[in-house]
C-alpha cells in the first residue's frame, strides 16, 4: 500500500478525534532516570556525558560537532520489552540546536538471517553513527520527535516515524514542542506501540496515528535516546505499560 495513505489516514484520524490512546493494563517497568544508580546497565554507544545534576538524567555529547555522527550517540536502556505497549517519559530540551530521537523495538539481524540480542557480539561495532543503526545489522523503529538540528527542520518543526533497516520513513506529523527559548517542560511523551502500527502523543495531544505492520513487523527488543550534537535534554520517568488488546 502506498505510505501516503497511511499519513493521510493518520491527518484524517487526527482531525475527526479518532486517534485516542488505547487503554493500557500492567506497569511492566518503572524507572525514575533520577540518580547514576538508575542507569546501571544502560549501554552508551559513542561519547556522551551522563549527569543527575538537574534530578533528571542529562545528556549531552563529549565531542565537537565538528566530528559530525562521530559526536552523536544512543544511550541504551538494557531491559528488553514486549510488543504491544506503551512507552512514557519526561523530556526537558535545554540546549539548541540538535536532534532527539527514541530507538524502540530494536533487535539484532544475526548472521543466518535471525534476530537476536542488540548486543550479541557477532553484530558489527556500533559507536552512535547515525548509519551503524539505519544502514547495517540492527531492525528497530524510531521516532524523531524535537527536530532542531538543521535549518530546515528549525524553520518547519515535524516528527518522523522512521524504519530500520534501511532509511523508510513511515510518517510524517507536526511536531507541537516548541523552540527551548519558549519551552515549559516537562513534556509527557507517550508512544503506543502495537502489531497494527503507532499512536504517539505530547502532553496527551495526539501527534502521530499511523496504521501499517506487516509479517516482518518489528515486535520486541530494546529501547535507546539518541541525541545529535549539540543538543541537550533531559529526561525522567520512564515507564512502560501493557496495552490492552481487543
């Protein structure tokens, strides 16, 4: 089916009020990304500087973005999660320009054409450049959802729903988060992932239904923050709920 549909179907479920969050079951997993001892396991890929100085986890690059996507990096949360659930976080943008991006539903393609762990190590070495997670043995999705890093995304603010791997963009929606001169965070960011596609909302406003899966639809794995040099965030509160199917 041709994409355009399913961002078309997306804008006209957006408008009539008919992309509302699914009800959810169980927490699976709490983590308040408020102290160093809450990131125990987290894996860093690339250079980064992880603080709590602010009550929350921030992150920022270690090298000049002069380095391009050698200064970029994917933080790694350890714990593997099921499909069907809904993801949720706090987000503080404090530093301009740069790019958040949220990695989820990330396996490894092992050799013989099975997915295993993100961090088997028969994968090829990964150190945050952007096409070691797009372009090579890692499936996953990913949601660009605080665009800022190039001028055109600064003049025209859209969240991408992108597809791994490969370069697929599945959708497009209007990204309502505002520069950081002009920002009040915390922002509650929620993202529904099921079998059936993508809901996505910010401070409960919906931003993003889209509709596709598929047989080789990506299901469980792990989720990461990425950030694109010189951004600096925040975040908190990361949990992660079951949803109710029907």
């Amino acid at each position: 089916m041709d994409r355009r549909l399913f961002i078309a179907g997306s804008a006209a479920a957006l408008a009539s009020g008919r992309a509302v969050a699914q009800p959810v079951q169980e927490r699976l997993y709490y983590n308040p990304l408020r102290t160093a001892d809450d990131v125990k396991g987290f894996v860093l890929e690339g250079e980064a500087r992880v603080d709590f100085d602010t009550g929350q986890m921030r992150l920022r690059n270690s090298r000049p973005e002069s380095d391009g996507q050698a200064s970029n990096f994917v933080y790694w949360c350890p714990e593997v999660f099921p499909d069907n659930v809904e993801f949720r976080w706090n987000f503080w943008p404090l530093e301009e320009p740069g790019l958040c991006i949220f990695f989820f539903a990330a396996q490894g393609l092992l050799p013989g054409g099975e997915t295993g762990s993100l961090f088997d190590k028969r994968l090829k070495p990964r150190v945050g450049i952007y096409e070691q997670y797009t372009q090579s043995d890692v499936s996953a999705l990913q949601m660009a959802y605080f665009r800022r890093r190039w001028p055109s995304e600064r003049t025209f603010h859209l969240c991408n729903l992108r597809r791994a791997p490969g370069f697929e963009l599945l959708a497009q929606a209007a990204d309502p988060l505002p520069d950081v001169a002009d920002a009040t965070p915390p922002y509650r960011i929620r993202l529904q992932k099921r079998a059936t596609g993508i809901d996505f909302f910010i401070n409960d406003l919906p931003v993003m239904s889209w509709r596709g899966g598929g047989h080789d639809w990506p299901a469980a794995g792990n989720v990461g923050f990425r950030q694109m040099a010189p951004m600096v965030a925040a975040y908190s509160d990361f949990e992660v709920y079951r949803l109710a199917v029907s």
